[in-house]
C-alpha cells in the first residue's frame, strides 16, 4: 500500500468579511490584467515596479472589500485577493479571484 499526502493552504477568515491566504487582502478592482499587458507594463513602470519581477495577475483600480449586512460585500467588478496592494489602488500585485458569495 501507498501512503497518502495530504497538503493544506492556510485560508483564515478577515476582518474585511472576505476569505483570503494570510498574506494577502481582499480588493474589488475594475479588472485583473496578465502582467505582461502593456496597460500593466505602463503603470508599473510609472509607479516604478521591476516588470521582470511581476508574474502573477495584477489588479486594476482596486479598493478594499466593504462589508455590508450579514457578510455580504459591495463589489460590482471582480474580487480578488492580492499580496502587495501598496499602490494607493492604483494597482495591487500577485492577485488571485475569489468567489465570497456576492
């Protein structure tokens, strides 16, 4: 018999209302752009960003998750849970979508 493996990711509930990987925050952004999209290339270079560094998806003009109700969120654009959002919304790097039940 084979032993089985089993590996978990941490995944903790934030105090945004929103399921995210402990690093990372939950944004509402307009979009969410390869990294290699010349709108991305554009604005990282402007904010100053090594695009050679940047691999995963970048999100757009985003903002924090609002919580409204019962654990509902306001986003009419796509969430995303992204790992360095120290841009002023501009852009948030290493963004990954997320379903919070909207």
């Amino acid at each position: 018999a084979l032993p089985i493996l089993a590996t978990a990711t941490a995944v903790l509930p934030r105090t945004d209302g929103a399921a995210c990987s402990v690093t990372g925050t939950a944004q509402c952004c307009s979009s969410t752009q390869s990294p290699t999209s010349s709108i991305v290339q554009t604005l990282l270079g402007l904010l100053g960003v090594p695009i050679g560094s940047v691999t995963a998806d970048v999100g757009v003009v985003c903002s924090p998750i609002t919580v409204l109700g019962l654990g509902g969120t306001q986003c009419s654009n796509q969430v995303v849970c992204c790992n360095n959002n120290n841009f002023n919304g501009v852009v948030a790097l290493g963004c990954t979508p997320i379903n919070i039940g909207l």
